[in-house]
C-alpha cells in the first residue's frame, strides 16, 4: 500500500467511472488529512489533476507540478480505495497547498 500524506501527488487508476467523473489513469492529489492517511482506513480523499485549465472555474485551483501546468479538479474530489494509488509522483508546493485548502473551506462552510 502507497504511503501518502496531504497534498501529496499521486498516480491513480480511476476506472471505472459513470458520467461526468474525470476517468483514466492520471495524477491526483491527495485532499484527505493525514489523520486519516496514516489510518487504517483503506481510502483517501482525492482531488483529481487536469491539464485542461478552464478559466475563472471556482471549483480549481492552477497548478504546476513536474513542470506541467494544469488544475486541481476540486469539483471532481471523491474517496479511492488504495488499491486505486500506483505510486507517489512527489509533492504540491506550500503556495498551491494553501490556496487548496483555502477553497476547500469555502467550499464546505
């Protein structure tokens, strides 16, 4: 099992989906709190990432990670099983982390 900790990038298999849901194997990030994380629960809340950047949209937040711009899909986030996470890719920086969960809280209010 990946060990993960908040804002941390992750690859992931997100197939199956149903509808709208972001689908395929792509990076994500990791939106659940550590206490959770380091749990012995077998989820972990995600956030997926996009390359397609659309403008002004309140529920993303831009990214650039590995030299790849994109966006944090808030509006997309969900609970994975671990089984879901192949490998950590690295780390958000404190910036983006910040303006995360700052959404998330205005979000959820």
């Amino acid at each position: 099992m990946v060990a993960v900790q908040r804002f941390d990038v992750v690859l992931l298999n997100l197939d199956p989906t149903i509808g709208s849901e972001m689908k395929k194997t792509r990076p994500a990030v990791i939106v659940s709190p550590d206490s959770m994380n380091r749990s012995r629960l077998k989820t972990v809340i995600i956030a997926p990432l996009t390359s397609t950047v659309r403008e002004k949209h309140p529920t993303r937040v831009s990214t650039v990670f590995q030299e790849k711009k994109g966006q944090a899909a808030l509006d997309q986030i969900r609970a994975v099983d671990r089984t879901r996470l192949i490998h950590k890719l690295g780390s958000l920086d404190d910036k983006t982390a910040l303006r995360i969960r700052e959404l998330l809280v205005t979000m959820f209010e």
